[in-house]
C-alpha cells in the first residue's frame, strides 16, 4: 500500500470513529428523561400530538416522492425509445434512422466498421453538442435530448485517414 492509501485509509477510519462518537452522543442527549412535574397542560397535549405530526411528515414525503420520481432521469432514458444507430466507416456515416423528435430522449448506439472514427454532433448554429468515440467491434451509447429542431451534422472527429476531412453528415434531422 502506498503511503497515501495508508492516510486515506487512517483518515477514513478517524472519520468512521468520530462518526460512531457523535451517533452514541445523540441517541443518549435524546434518550427520554424522567418527566418533570407540574408540567404544564399545553405541553403534555403537544407530545400526544407528537405522533401525529410525525406521521404527517412521513404521509407528505411519500406523496412528493410519489409526484416526483416519474421525474427521474433513469426513466426519462428508457421513455419513447428514440434509437439512432450511428456506425463510422471509411469514409462516411451511416445514420439509422438520420430523423428524431425533439423533447424526448434519443439514445445514440455509436459504432465503426473499420478503424477508429469519432462522431462530432454539431447543432444547426455549428455549436458541439456531443463527441463519442466510434470504436470497431464496440458499441458506446450516449443519451441526448435536443431541444432546438433543424439540421443537424455529424463531422468525424478521428484521424482516420485521407479523406477524414470529408466524412460530413449533414443531414441529421430534429423534428418538432
Ligand atoms: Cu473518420
């Protein structure tokens, strides 16, 4: 072990200790003391209340988490299936299928026939939005969602040989 991992692991364990000390010093401060007398009435109907305000709690979290986990990203990704094969070969793109909607996820399947290739995504202003690698016998997957409808262009974005330059896609298209 090299003498970092060894303080990493000695700073972790200091943590997992102080950790242990505040947890113990916690559940004792609020360990239920002998009840005091005279305590007044107002105090007494409160702490009956206590449960209930506690179920509250727990009734109004689970009605968020129940309005807003279809929220989520994961299941966002696995929506519409909007499916686009992208495979780099030299020297040119093939684009399965070149037209998507947007507003709704398309997951990229991104591939190569030959040699390395890389998929340069450029939005209709010529901005890049997205560059993935285009591996032989690989397939790498990217999820995007577009916002803005038009022409988009693919631009190899690898060396991969004499006519690299002209390996343009510039017909892929975002619906509204
Ligand atoms: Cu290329």
């Amino acid at each position: 072990m090299t003498s970092l991992g060894k303080g990493i692991g000695i700073g972790y364990l200091i943590f997992v200790a102080l950790g242990l000390i505040i947890a113990v010093a916690v559940l004792y401060s609020t360990k239920a003391g002998r009840r005091n007398k005279g305590v007044s009435d107002h105090v007494e109907k409160a702490e009956r209340a206590e449960p209930w305000w506690g179920l509250f709690v727990v009734v109004l979290l689970g009605v968020l988490l129940g309005l807003t986990i279809w929220r989520a990203p994961w299941f966002q990704d696995s929506g519409p299936g909007q499916t686009v094969k992208v495979t780099g070969m030299q020297f040119g793109w093939l684009v399965q299928p070149a037209q998507v909607k947007a507003n709704q996820p398309v997951q990229f399947n991104v591939s190569s026939k030959d040699v390395n290739h890389a998929m340069g995504l450029f939005d209709p202003e010529g901005r890049l939005i997205m560059n993935v690698q285009a591996v032989p016998n690989y397939t790498t997957t990217r999820t995007q969602t577009f916002t803005e409808p038009g022409l988009y262009t693919i631009r190899c974005f690898e060396f991969c040989g004499y006519q690299h330059a002209k390996m343009i896609y510039p017909g892929f298209k975002v619906t509204a």
